[in-house]
C-alpha cells in the first residue's frame, strides 16, 4: 500500500471542532488506500504561550528544560487528533518524536536531525494503523529531548517521508497553496500550480513563510515531493518537485514569485580600514556569538578607509550591535550606527540571470513608486532589495504589477 505522510499546522488544530475537521480529511486519505502518517503542530499558540510561562518563571530559561517544555504541545494534539480518529471507528496511535524513532544532535532548540529509525512506524502502519506522530521533536544518543526551532515540524514531516519512501509529503495548513505574492496585502496573487525545489527555497529565505526552510532543503536534497493545500477545503495546492514546471519553460516572464520579510536590522560600520583581517575580526565573533548575517555591502573606499554594512533579524539585533561595539575599536572604526525599521523585498525565478532587463525592471518598479533602496543583493535566481518597512506594501505590488504575475 502506498504511504502518505500529511503535516497539519497549528491553524489547522486549534480547537476541539478543528481536530475533528483534519481527523475527516486523514479518513479520507485512508480510505483511498492509503497508509497514512500524519505529523501535527501544537494547537494555536501553545508554542507561544509556552514560552510565555517559562519566561514569567525565569528570563533566562534553560535551553534543555525549554525543549521539554515546548515537546508537550504537540504531544497533546497528536492525542487528541487520535481520540478524534478512536471516535470515528479508526485505528490510530499517537506516538512522540523518541517513540518514532527521530534522532537528533544535541542542539537544544535548534536540533538537527541525525536520522530515523522507523520500525516502529512501520509496524503500527502494517497492523492498519493511522500513525500519529507529534512534530518538532526527537530525542538525543543521551535520551535528551530535543526541539527542531519553530517551523520543525515541516521538517519533521518530510524527514518522515524520506525515511518511508512516501509517494508524497502533504503540507495542510491555512492557505491553499503558494501564492504569486502574499495574498493577505497583494489582492491580485496568483496561486502558482507548481514551483521548483530553488524557486521555492529562495522564496522561503526572502520571507514567505508557509514552509520551513529546512523542510525544503531536505525535499529538494532528496528529491521528495511536497504538496500544500488547504485543511479547511478542497482547491488544488500547489506541487513542489524537482523537474520543469510547464509554466516556466521558455516563458518571456522568469519571475515566479514577490517575497517580502519585515524581521529586518540594519548595522553599519563605518570609517574602517580597508586592509586584510578586518571583515575576518567583525564576522567571526558574530558567528561565534550564533548571529546569522543576511546581506553584506562594502562600501568603496577612499584613502584606504571604508564602510561596511550587513542585516540580521531584529531579534538578533541588540546581541550584534553588542558583539560590534566590542571590536569596532579594535578595528578602528569610526562608529557603528544601526537600523531596526528595515524589509526586504524579492523577486524570484529560474532563468533570470541568463536574461537582461530584470533588475532594470525592479529598480525601475520601485523607483515609481517612490521607493529608495538602502541595500541590494543577488543570487543566480532572486534579487533582493533592502527598504524601509513602512513601503513594502506599495512595493510588492509596485513589482507584482510590473511583472504581471496576476496573467496565468
């Protein structure tokens, strides 16, 4: 029988009526002939409110006892999702991250996934089980629980299928699908039929935020299909995979997609020497300090002296500027100034690079619309544009309309 692993975000379980929505869909797919694992979120803001409650406990609460903490969530809906399942007449087990046999490092809230041991899965899907199995979690060599980071669930689902040779990885959520651009403030989106694994990792690390990052890594790397569609409705999602999509073969438009990102922080160093070492001295303390750094401009200098500038997150934002302002006078510079009211802004698609005239276009886009662009970067399919987080409304549908990526 073929296997299907679906994944249901917190959106999709957030309260007693919504369980039993996702238990009828999980019949569905049962039904079909199907062995089905499904891997679940905790319900709503748990992960939110969980954190809340440690924090009023202690403000600097221990990263170990905070995964155990935070694993509770997905625990509880994954047994209720199975209570749901038990009240429909259905065999189904709920199983937690160590009970599935996810082994990860020993990173506590940001740990990877070592490997899978799926025997138990496997067993409970030849009884003719449902498997139920709580997202965002695995357990160390030492017996540690551990958490993936917020998102991991997606992470944990498509490891699942991997490990399962699963025809596909099913992401259900809120949305029906990945969008041209962000629906919610460009009304003209397009829902895409189906995009490439790139297309949609650069699309993911611009801003959108409908599948984790590492979830897509992982798809790509291993070649696993991965549908989102909606868990409250029936509309065609939208297939990521790694062949051509027909739509994008030889079209005259390569942008398959505006991404935007408001968790933007700007610093800048400037007055320091242009000389070896230095970028060295700046960016290996924020490593070391677990800072990941975004764009990165140097500036072109005179008399041998220079600026430079890179983005993090705004969370990230005061341990960077501290982390700076304790080498910039090692470094001699002149001062360091910062900026937390900062977005960016992508478009996205295979084949831009090997044809001019797309950054014109958005520069040109955001230029009438009486946008200033601070920073600028690219890859060989996205180009990013740094802006003040207060027009980039005006500027994805500024590019999403330069572009015409409402025609299908």
């Amino acid at each position: 029988m073929p296997i299907v692993v679906q994944k249901y975000g917190g959106s999709s379980v957030a309260d007693p009526d919504k369980i039993r929505n996702v238990a009828q869909r999980i019949v569905k797919s049962h039904a079909k002939g199907n062995q089905v694992v499904v891997v679940i979120s905790a319900m709503g803001d748990t992960t939110d409110d969980l954190i809340e409650l440690a924090h009023k406990i202690n403000d600097r609460p221990d990263n170990r006892e905070m995964d155990v903490l935070l694993s509770t969530g997905e625990i509880v809906s994954s047994a209720l999702l199975t209570m749901a399942l038990h009240k429909l007449g259905y065999q189904a087990i709920s199983l937690n991250g160590p009970q599935a046999g996810i082994l990860t490092d020993a990173a506590h809230s940001k740990a990877k996934i070592l490997k899978i041991e799926s025997d138990r899965i496997v067993k409970e899907l030849n009884a003719g089980k449902i498997v139920i199995v709580a997202g965002f979690q695995g357990i160390t060599q030492d017996a540690d629980m551990t958490t993936l980071g917020r998102g991991g669930s997606d992470t944990t689902a498509v490891a699942l299928a991997i490990s399962l040779k699963a025809q596909v990885c099913e992401k259900l959520t809120d949305v029906d699908g990945i969008y041209t651009a962000d629906p919610r403030i460009c009304p003209e989106a397009r829902k895409i039929k189906e995009i490439a694994y790139d297309e949609m990792l650069e699309l993911t690390s611009s801003g959108n935020k409908v599948l984790h990052i590492r979830a897509v890594e992982l798809a790509g790397h291993y070649n696993m299909p991965i549908l989102v569609v909606s868990s409250f409705n029936d509309s065609p999602g939208t297939l990521i995979h790694g062949g051509d999509s027909m739509d994008s073969m030889e079209v005259h438009n390569k942008v398959r997609g505006i991404a935007h990102d408001i968790d933007v922080a700007k610093v800048t160093l400037t007055g320091i020497p242009n000389q070896p070492g230095v970028a060295a001295a700046i960016f290996e303390p924020l490593t070391k300090a677990g800072i990941s750094v975004d764009t990165i401009v140097q500036n072109a200098f005179k008399d041998n002296i220079t600026d430079l500038t890179f983005t993090v997150s705004r969370g990230d934002l005061k341990k960077a500027n501290d982390v700076i302002n304790s080498i910039a006078k090692n470094i001699k510079a002149k001062e360091v100034v910062t900026d937390a009211k900062l977005a960016k802004v992508s478009i996205v698609g295979i084949g831009m690079q090997n044809t001019p005239g797309y950054a014109s276009k958005m520069f040109s886009a955001l230029s009438k619309a009486g946008i200033n662009i601070q920073l600028i970067t690219t890859s060989e399919i996205r180009i990013t544009c740094i802006i003040e987080e207060t027009r980039v409304k005006e500027a994805v549908l500024a590019l999403h309309r330069a572009f015409e990526l409402e025609k299908d």
